[in-house]
C-alpha cells in the first residue's frame, strides 16, 4: 500500500527524531551555502538544492580518533575508541547521488577487514533518500546507471508530489520500522503526480565500453590533453560522495595523543611519494588517470561497482574546469 | 588490546636490541608486551607490518627477520622522513606499535627441492634476509642457495655480520659487490653493480628460483639478465613496496594499476609485475 507525508509532518517527524536523541542530518542552510548538518528542528531541513559536500563524511568523518596513546608511568597504554557511543543517526532529505554513496563504499570498508568506524555508523543509521527534481547542468547520474529517483542506498524513498507532499516507500526494514514507529504522520494513498525531474545533458553512458576502453589505453595522449591544467587541489575528493582514500597521521606529543584517520586525495602530489623520493604518479595527468581507473575501473574489477554516483560536484567545484562527465563521454564515443 | 575489532590498534612492543648497520640504517628488534601476542604472533616470509612511532604516526616496513626464528620480530629502515626518523631517536626498552601481519608471502613451500638464487640492492635486502634465515633454517629443503647482494659503497652493505656468516658457511654462495668508486681498500668483494655482477657469477637456472629485491632501476637490469641466464618469468619473484598507510586495502595509495601491493602482494612473480599496468 503506497503511502504519502506531507511536507509538515515530514518536518514533524526530524522533530519526533530529535526528541528521541537520534542525531537528524539534512541539507540545511549554512551561511551561504547548504550542507549536510545535524538538524535540531524540522524547520532546518532545505530541500531547495544539493548540499555543497556530500553526505559521506556522516559515516567516513573528514578525520576522526581511532585510538589514543598515553604514557602512564613509564608505560605507553593504547585504548581504543568507544564505537558503541557512535549516535542512532538518521540522514534525511539525501538525494540518490549521496543516499547510494555507503552502498558502494560498504564493499572496499568490508572486504577482508573490516573497518568497523564507518560500518558501526552504517549500522547505526537510517537513509531517507528522496528523488531529485533540483539538478542543473552538472548532474550526471544517469549516465553511471544511477537515476533522480533511484532508491537504491536509501531505508526509505520519497518522491515530491505535485501539491507539496511526498510519495514514500519502504525500501528496508529500517525504513519499514521508521514508518511504523511513526505512523501517525503517514497516511495510505498514492497521492498527486510527482514532480517532474530535471532533464540531464548527458545521456546514459556505455560503463562497460568506458572500462574496456581504460583497460586498454593506459597510455594514451588522452590523459596529458584532459589532465595537465590539474592543479591536484583535490577539491574533487574532497566533495566526491565515493572517494576514499584516507591517511593516518598522529596528533599530539609523544607521550600523550591520538591517532587519526583523515582523508586524503590521489591528486595530492605526495599520495604516493616514497620516503626516497621515487614516486610512481610522479605528474599531475598520471594522478587524475588513477582517479578515472580507479572510479571506472580498478573499483569495478574489484568490487563490482562504479566509484561514481553522477552528483557533478567535482563538475562545479574544479578551479580549472575539468569536467569528468565530458571526459567519460570522450570516451564512450572512442572507436577503438 | 588484541580482542578490539579496530583494525587500526596496533600491538605494543618493547625494542629489545638496535643494530646500526649503516649510518643511516637501523634494524630495531622487537617484543611483543603481551604474553598471548608474543606467543601466539605468526607470519610467513614477505609479510609486512605497520610500525609506529607515538605522536608521529606510521611507516610500512617488512618484517626483516625470519618466521622460523620466535619470540622477536626485526625491521630495518633508513631514517628518511618524520616517522622513520623519530623512531630513530628511540632507545632500548622504548614502546613502538606493531600492525601486522599484513599481505601475501614467498611460498617457500614450493621452492622445496629446488636451488635459490637472491638478487637485493641496497636497503632492499631486509625483505629477502627474512626469507634467507627461513630457507638457511632449513637447509637440508633446498639445493644450491646463491645469495647476490650489492649496495652503492661499503658502508651501505646492511647485515655486515650476516655477510660474514654466510661467507663463511660452506652451504651458502655468497657474491657481494659495490658500485664502482664505493670499494674501501680492504673491501673482499666484486666492484660492479648487481645486475652486472650477477651475470658474472652466472647461477644455474635449472631448478633455480629467482628472487629479487632492490630499486626500481636495479630491477629494471637485473630481470633481462635473468632471462638470459634462462629463468622463467614464472620463477622468478619479487616484492613491491609502494608507499602505505592502512595496510588493509582501504586507503587506496600502494595500487599499481587494479592491483593493490598490500592485500595482493606484496609478493609477486616477474610475469604478475610484468602483466602490471606499468606505473612504478
């Protein structure tokens, strides 16, 4: 049975979550721009525009502790981070392009070992995703097989309707029990027409054509044309809902500090730099490659899956105008 | 400690002995805190280990000795950046972490019956002496055992002592070398670089494996003269070291195209190097 909320009741319900201690994040209005941040009302929650950085650092933190050290007569102690005290977190309001990022990102967190910093938060949380109907120009979803209303990643989907409410679907059994904890605020019906989504410029691209084409053009004139102007900034990682990579650097004195895990970007020029100064990625175009092979094809060869959702962030954002859209395109239309 | 599902916690350990075995190389010998790791640690040779120095942070060294010798681990490093060098400045009876083990191995298994030939350049051979001791341990396993190992000038021969012994025993081959202009008067060994000297030396490749360590120029020469000398890509092995930081296939830096050095390595055949999108 279909079921809608209205747009009031939606706001109710971040209300009713807080109330119960969970930690509700949504778009909200942050000076000037919108990002992801803890909503202490449902009247915070924005819904006009995609968040400037995405929802990933809800369960990958820019940087966070994972131990502390500390000398205590003569003796080093090392203690381990309280993961149980990780908040019940709910992320509301998340787009498909940020709401399917952790359904990627579980596969290289769980294989083999198991970083159990983001999997505690993947389990402690709930995803209310909802359909887009606010892309612009950069948005690209739709050519890495993502769509404006994917559900895919999200608990619970919802789909604006035309007089202001929200079509919802269960899509887990965490979104099942968001709803049945709360069912006073949903009511049975399938509601008006949804909102129209905006039309994307590009069109659904060949990934497996793009990945056989990596494969075969390692070397290629392509990456010195498209990624020379790089300025390795690593803007694009930084914003990117699928990027990864991460460091590992000690905070504190000798005796007494933590350790931490903060993210880190393969255009950075010292990512791979070896402590004799050999370094393998040694210009900017062998960087931004291992970004393309590694979103296009390293990850699937792996893992199964695209390290892309298509969000265009790295589009807006990038200084020199390097647009990762026009180059899968570049690609996809190559004859050989 | 050890019972935490963090990934990320190391193993505390006591350094028990320093060796400087060139101005700038240091072997730490370590020992485990906790009774239940120091009994209960277990690696195979070409694994490798996260080391850390408190308050400065990580570095990816191999386990420098061999798994057949218990109750230590060894690693050996120059001192070259900020965490290298700050566990320089630890003394005896000091604490450092210890993440490990981590990647692939040498199968020495499969060598059983065979002769081995060793290549290692400079600071490279630490991640084959865990594999010499593991072989030496049990000598009566293998035939013929050919040890190459060059460095740029006497004072950067590492192992000194080792040398010496392996000189001297009778079942080992020892050719050691240093690059022209690097010889001290005294110096017993050839004056050449490696793969150079390794033609000269010309090991059988019959029933030989191969296993090289050094810079990547010296593996760059060594491998067409191994082929010369008639071994296969297959039996010839290698370990990359790229630069780390979890260890654990995560962080996403050691990758040499799709393979990443730390979970699929880092041991690899010359084919499976060769068969590497070539980004080293």
């Amino acid at each position: 049975m279909p079921q809608i909320i209205t747009e009031q009741n939606l706001r109710n319900l971040i209300d009713l979550l807080v109330k119960e201690a969970k930690l509700v994040v949504g778009p909200k209005l942050s000076g000037s721009v919108v990002l992801y941040e803890p909503l202490a009302a449902g009247s915070d929650l924005t819904l006009d525009a995609l968040p400037r950085r995405s929802s990933k650092e809800l369960f990958f933190p820019i940087c966070e502790d994972i131990l502390s050290y500390k000398r205590e007569n003569g003796a080093m102690k090392v203690t381990d981070v309280d993961r149980s005290k990780f908040p019940e977190t709910v992320l509301i309001g998340a787009p498909p392009c940020d709401a399917g990022s952790p359904a990627i990102l579980d596969a290289v967190m769980s294989w083999d070992y198991n970083d159990e910093f983001y999997l505690e938060r993947r389990r402690k949380s709930t995803i209310v995703g909802i359909a887009c109907t606010k892309g612009d120009d950069a948005c690209f979803c739709r050519a890495v097989g993502l769509a404006p209303d994917a559900e895919g990643g999200s608990d619970l989907f919802l789909t604006p309707l035309k007089d202001g409410s929200y079509a919802c679907k269960a899509v887990t059994d965490k979104g099942q029990a968001l709803v049945a904890a709360h069912q006073n605020l949903f009511a049975d019906g399938a509601g008006t027409e949804p909102v129209p989504f905006v039309d994307q410029a590009v069109e659904k691209l060949d990934l497996v054509k793009i990945k056989k084409w990596l494969e075969e053009h390692f070397e290629d004139p392509l990456w010195e044309k498209i990624a020379d102007i790089c300025v390795g900034c690593g803007a694009c990682a930084f914003i990117c809902p699928a990027c990864h990579c991460f460091d590992i650097n000690d905070e504190g004195s000798t005796d007494d500090g933590v350790r931490r895990k903060h993210w880190d970007a393969c255009g950075f020029a010292k990512f791979t730099n070896h402590a004799s100064g050999h370094n393998p990625r040694d210009v900017q175009n062998k960087r931004y490659r291992n970004r393309i092979m590694h979103k296009f094809k390293y990850y699937d060869d792996k893992f199964g899956k695209t390290l892309c959702t298509g969000c265009g962030r790295c589009i807006r954002a990038c200084p020199v105008g390097i647009d990762i859209a026009e180059i899968l395109e570049t690609i996809n239309g190559k004859e050989d | 400690m050890c019972k935490s599902d963090n990934i990320y916690l190391p193993n505390l350990a006591t350094i028990e002995a320093i060796v400087d075995e060139t101005p700038d190389v240091r072997t730490l010998r370590l020992v485990f805190q906790d009774e239940q790791v120091r009994e209960n640690f277990s690696f195979r040779a070409g694994q490798f280990a996260e080391y850390s120095s408190f308050g400065f942070g990580e570095s990816t060294f191999c386990i420098a000795s061999a798994p057949t010798r218990k109750g230590y681990i060894e690693c050996c490093f120059r001192s070259v950046g900020r965490v290298t060098e700050s566990l320089r400045r630890l003394e005896v009876g000091d604490t450092v972490g210890v993440r490990g083990p981590y990647g692939n191995s040498f199968p020495i298994e499969e060598f059983y019956g065979k002769s081995l030939v060793f290549i290692a350049g400079g600071i490279a051979l630490p991640p084959l002496r865990t594999v010499i001791w593991n072989c030496l341990d049990l000598r009566d396993k293998f035939k013929d055992i050919t040890i190459v190992y060059g460095a740029r000038s006497e004072a950067d021969l590492v192992y000194k002592h080792e040398l010496k012994e392996w000189q001297e025993r009778g079942d080992v081959r020892l050719v050691k070398c240093v690059d022209p202009g690097g010889a001290g008067p005294d110096f017993d060994g050839k004056v050449g670089f490696v793969p150079t000297v390794l033609e000269e030396a010309a090991p059988s490749s019959e029933n030989t494996i191969a296993l090289v360590c050094g810079p990547p120029i010296m593996i760059k020469f060594t491998l067409p003269v191994l082929e010369r000398l008639g071994f296969s890509d297959d039996n010839i092995y290698t370990t990359l070291e790229n630069r780390m930081k979890c260890g654990v296939g995560k962080c996403g830096r050691c990758n040499v195209g799709n393979v990443y050095v730390c979970k699929d390595g880092p041991v690899f055949t010359a084919r499976q190097v060769k068969a590497m999108s070539q980004e080293f």
